[in-house]
C-alpha cells in the first residue's frame, strides 16, 4: 500500500507540531489541527479513505490518506466540496448527538461485511434503488435521501427505513445538511469517521 504524506493530503490545514514529533509517531497518533491546541467542543477523527471490516482496517483508496483528529470548521472547511462532488447514491441518518461516537459511510457491496443485518440491508438497498423526483432545495436531480431522527431513529427500525419519506437532496445540498447537522450539535468527540467511496451506500452512526 502506497503511503502520502500530510501536507499532500490535507494541504490546507495547519497541524499541532507536538501532533507531528517523534513520541506522536511512536504512539501511533493521528495529527491533530491546530485549533485542538484550545478546548474544543467538537472533535472528529477522520479515516477518510478505510473502512472498518470485522474490526480490521480496509483501505478503499490507494493511496489512503492518514488519520487525522480535526475540530468542526476544519472538518468541514477539507471535506465539502469532496463529498458534494460524490456522484453515487447515499441515504443519510442523522445522528442522536447524545450517543454518537462514530458517522461512517459503507458502500452498499460492503453492507454486510461491514456488520449491517439482512433486514437493515434489505431495507436500504429499496431506499437505494428509488426513483426521486428532485431535490428539496433546489431543481436538481437528487442523489441523497436524508433520513431525520424523527423519521428513523436508528438502524433498528427497519420498516421506518422502507416506508419513511426521507428528504430528497442533491449532492451539493446533501453535504450541506450534512454539515448543518453537525453544527448543530454542541459537543461532540466522534472517534470514526470516513467519506463516501464505490457507487453508493449509507452514512450510518453508532
């Protein structure tokens, strides 16, 4: 596996130097944006190109690129435009703030090696293969389906997933409820997140 460095990963965020010594190395830590030097009260770090198969590291990019720890305007300010560029399908579940520790995509190929039950997939493969008519905010064909707490509250609730009508959005406006619900959330420390990869699946949290 190719390695790349940070600066050409993340080219536009400064970084701790005490997260980028020798003794962060040797503990295998990821490197932290400068903005953690403060208390922050969202944290995020970021594998945006593995995902996690029964436990173990699956890399989906070649080079992946290196973990990092970021606050939220960093988050945001890196991965936007990458995932309103995302061409595949996604249906998207907001998080519960008071629980979440981790918001990850896992293509739809990979549901079930990814721990999704039988039921949840089958239940997000229907959602997946819909027809929308256009997206809510504006007049573009709509590649998200975004799912409310209060529509499906958890993976659990197969049939709410079937059945919900969800909000139709295109990427652009996707990724921008996505960062809209973020923001809204007043402290968080999620220790798993990724970006979309393949031709399609889910934005799922635990």
């Amino acid at each position: 596996m190719a390695r790349i460095s940070y600066e050409a990963a993340y080219p536009g965020i400064d970084f701790l130097p005490r997260s980028r010594n020798w003794w962060a190395w040797l503990k295998g830590s990821p490197a932290e944006c400068i903005h953690l030097d403060n208390h922050a009260e969202f944290v995020a770090t970021v594998l945006p190109d593995t995902l996690y198969l029964r436990g173990k590291r699956a890399p989906r990019r070649d080079p992946a690129r290196p973990e990092v720890t970021l606050c939220r305007a960093c988050l945001r300010d890196t991965f936007t435009s990458e995932i309103a560029e995302y061409p595949g399908r996604v249906i998207a579940f907001e998080p519960d703030p008071e629980i979440l520790t981790q918001y990850f995509f896992v293509a739809e190929a990979d549901f079930e090696a990814a721990g999704l039950s039988p039921e949840v997939t089958a239940a997000i493969d229907k959602r997946l293969a819909q027809d929308l008519s256009r997206c809510i905010r504006c007049s573009q064909g709509p590649t998200w389906l975004w799912f409310s707490r209060e529509q499906v509250a958890s993976l659990d609730e197969t049939e709410r997933i079937g059945e919900a009508a969800g909000e139709p959005l295109c990427s652009e406006h996707g990724a921008r409820k996505l960062w809209e619900t973020f923001a809204g959330i007043s402290e968080a420390n999620l220790f798993y997140m990724n970006l979309p990869y393949g031709e399609g699946g889910a934005y799922v949290w635990i």
